[in-house]
C-alpha cells in the first residue's frame, strides 16, 4: 500500500480511519523519544527519521543525494510497520528488542530484518518503541552505518 504524500501530515491525512490513530501515536513516540539530530520527513513514500546532509554529506549509499535512513513507519496493505536499522545493523540492539518485545505483548513477535509488523494496531508496544529510539544517536547510526552497511 503506496501513500503519495508531500508531508507527514499529508501521508496521514490519507490512511484509512482505523489506522490514523495508531500511525499518529507511533509518529508522536517516535518524535519525543529520539536523540536531536534525526530529521523527520517523507522518505520512501513513508514517514521517515533520517540523518540530514547536514550532519552527515555523504548521504545514503544506494542514493548519495537521498540523507541517511534510519526509521520509517509506514501503513501497509495488512499492517502498520515500523522499520528500524539499528536493529538490522546491531545484533546487540535486535537480541535486546526480541528479548523486551514479549515482556510488553503477548502476541508473537512478526519481524523482519529492519521490519517490526504490526497486524493488530492495539498490540503496539509504545513503551517500548520509545525506548528502542533511545537507544541510539545520529553520531551512533553514523559510526554503526559506516562499520556494518555501507559498502
């Protein structure tokens, strides 16, 4: 499910009414609790938190024009996801989501490797997204990109 949107107000604005709410509360999680630095924006037709050129110039790999990724939440045909890449990139920080993940719901856990699916939008584990997003700084992202992902 593509969303054109120009905006993150915009690309909410479009969901279904059943999602709005959720995606509204994970945006807001996500937006209090990440270190400064992180620029929210439309990026891959998703909301997305990204290090801006600002910080760092070189840019995303695949796309040097484009600024870093870091985590996108998006509402997708059959579920609202949220896409982290410190999760991708850092065993440590993944083994300490899928060991919290149950202690916040009982459901199980449906990841992928960046990719956090949520089916049931009341089964989101706020509590625990807001202490995900603290877990790392743009300069940390920066340091764990350049070692692990970039090539």
């Amino acid at each position: 499910m593509t969303i054109d949107a120009n905006t993150v107000d915009e690309y909410i604005s479009k969901l279904p009414e059943e999602r709005k709410t959720a995606v509204n509360k994970l945006r807001e999680t996500v937006k209090i609790n990440l270190p400064a630095g992180f620029q929210e924006r439309i990026s891959y037709k998703m909301i997305g938190y990204v290090v801006p050129h600002e910080v760092y110039p070189d840019g995303y790999h695949c796309d040097p024009k484009l600024p870093l990724p870091f985590i996108n939440i998006a509402s997708q045909k059959n579920f609202v996801a949220l896409y982290h890449s410190g999760i991708y990139a850092n065993p440590d920080l993944h083994d300490w989501f899928v060991t919290e993940y149950p202690k916040h719901v009982k459901t199980k856990l449906d990841m992928g490797k960046s990719c956090v699916r949520f089916k049931k939008v009341e089964t989101i584990p706020y509590d625990l997204i807001a202490e995900l997003c603290q877990k790392m700084t743009p300069e940390d992202w920066i340091t764990l990109y350049e070692k692990n992902v970039k090539r």
